[in-house]
C-alpha cells in the first residue's frame, strides 16, 4: 500500500486520507479480496432476471476485471440455476466460483455436483428473525450448521459460515453460537451480514474487532444499501481487519441493492491505497 492522494493526470483524493494521525487508528489487512453476488443477490433486485448466458457472459467479465470470487447462484432455486452454475464452473476462470447454500448436506451435494470451489453457508441469528420467522434458538442454528459446515471442509469446498442479520443478533446468541462452531466445527471464514442494511461503520468496526477477537477467522463482511451506507460500512469493516468485502455490480441487490462492485474497487484503490491489481480503466 505504497500508493498516496495524488498521481498526475489519473487522481488527486484527499491527502487527509493519508496522514499519520488517520492511518496509524487503523488495521488494514494486508490484501483485501472481492466476493461478487452479482449473480446471485444481484438478481434479487426487483424486476431483474438473468438468463444463463447473461450470468456467463457476467461472470467472464467480472473474472477479466479481476474480481477474486463470484458467487455464481444457489442452485437449490432451480435445475436452470444449477446449470448456469456448472457452465460458468466449466470455464475455468481464474476467479473462485462459489455457490450460495442453506445448511443442509443437499445444498453442499448441489454445489460440489456444479463444481464449485466454495459454499456460503446461510443461517439465520438475527434476533428478529429467529423470533419471529424460525422461532429458533441460538442452540437450533449450531446444531443445524455443525454437521453442514464439516461435510462441506471435508469434502474440499472453502466453507464460509454467513450467519445473516448478524447486526441484529443479541451479543450472547452470537458469541455462543461463534464459540461453539469454532469447537467443533470451525469453518475457514466467518462473514458479518448485515442484512438489513441499519448498522452504522462504526459499530460494524466494533463488530469486526469482536467477532475476529473471538473466531481467529478471516472475516467476510456482506451489507445491504438501505440506509445508503453499504460501501461506508464494508470499507469501515476493511478499517477494522474485514479480509473480503462482499459486492453486487452497480449497486444491485435486493430492495435497496448490496455495496455496489465498482465503488468499493476505486475506494480500496483510491482511498486507501491499496495496489488492487484490478483493471480499472
């Protein structure tokens, strides 16, 4: 991260993101990598729809761009998803292809059947949700994931544990389900989901520091736009250690869209200097 405010006839940012005083109050990872949903919650996006050959054609451009993961779809949603899947497995690309999964074996079956290199474990801990949608325990949703989670590692797959509306979840819910997961069944990276798009940078910086403090993990930060803080958050979550920052091309996504692709590229770039190694021009 060599890079400063000003490069002639390309930038010129703040050179207040750069002094000592700003930079030595954070915690940069050394490399900070993409997770593109384009496909997957970007199609959630009301009145969106994506063809298989949209998703392929997607999907080889967000390669060439040099974004390191795409999540190619869920395939449990239809045989046409799954395929589109396979194909864009078949290519080959240099990007990681990993697929959206609830916690159940099928899904992990689904996602090694389509070829994928990782699996992005979905259960709910958001207090809400488990009150009023599941009417599940903290208990429910370790037991439901503890057996998913190493089926998934065991048979090769890069296992992200997404407990959603993670910024809504009672502190003691998440530590224990983060400290029972980490004893039997650790996955490789933990992601903070805020689903509902209401977290402030700070307290997502808090929640950071917090959970990496408890796992060990390389932590994934995923938010939605409702509050038009997506990429403030995701980028506050780099600040406080976040290793991959979840995205959605131009900003699509449901309701109010996901932390659009393009700005967290230029503001990883730009803003904090990072050599990215995306071809942005």
């Amino acid at each position: 991260m060599s890079k400063g405010h000003f490069e002639q006839d390309r930038y010129w940012v703040s050179p207040y993101n750069f002094v000592p005083e700003v930079r030595e109050g954070l915690n940069l990872p050394p490399r900070v990598q993409i997770h593109d949903a384009t496909l997957r919650d970007g199609e959630q996006t009301p009145g969106v729809v994506m063809t298989k050959d949209d998703k392929i054609a997607i999907a080889t451009k967000l390669s060439e761009v040099g974004i390191e993961r795409i999540e190619a779809g869920m395939p449990a949603v239809s045989p046409q998803d799954a395929e589109a899947i396979r194909e864009i497995s078949a290519l080959k690309l240099p990007s990681k292809i990993f697929t959206f999964a609830r916690a159940m074996r099928q899904d992990i079956d689904m996602a090694l059947e389509c070829g994928a290199d990782g699996v992005v474990i979905e259960v709910p801990i958001g207090y809400p949700k488990l009150t009023t949608q599941f009417g599940w325990t903290w208990e429910d949703v370790f037991k439901k994931s503890r057996d998913v989670i190493n089926y998934a590692r065991e048979n090769g797959l890069y296992a992200l544990f997404f407990p959603y509306d993670t910024t809504r979840a009672r502190a003691e819910d998440l530590e224990n389900l983060c400290r029972a997961v980490m004893n039997e069944s650790p996955p490789d990276a933990i992601g903070i989901v805020d689903t509902m798009g209401c977290a402030t940078p700070e307290a997502i910086k808090y929640m950071v520091r917090w959970v990496k403090e408890m796992t060990g993990l390389p932590i994934e930060i995923h938010t939605h736009n409702d509050f038009g803080m997506g990429v403030a958050t995701e980028l506050a979550a780099v600040t406080a250690g976040a290793e991959v920052v979840h995205s959605c091309a131009n900003g699509l996504g449901e309701r109010t869209g996901n932390a659009a692709m393009e700005e967290l590229m230029m503001g990883l770039d730009l803003l904090y200097g990072y050599d990215t190694g995306y071809r942005l021009g």
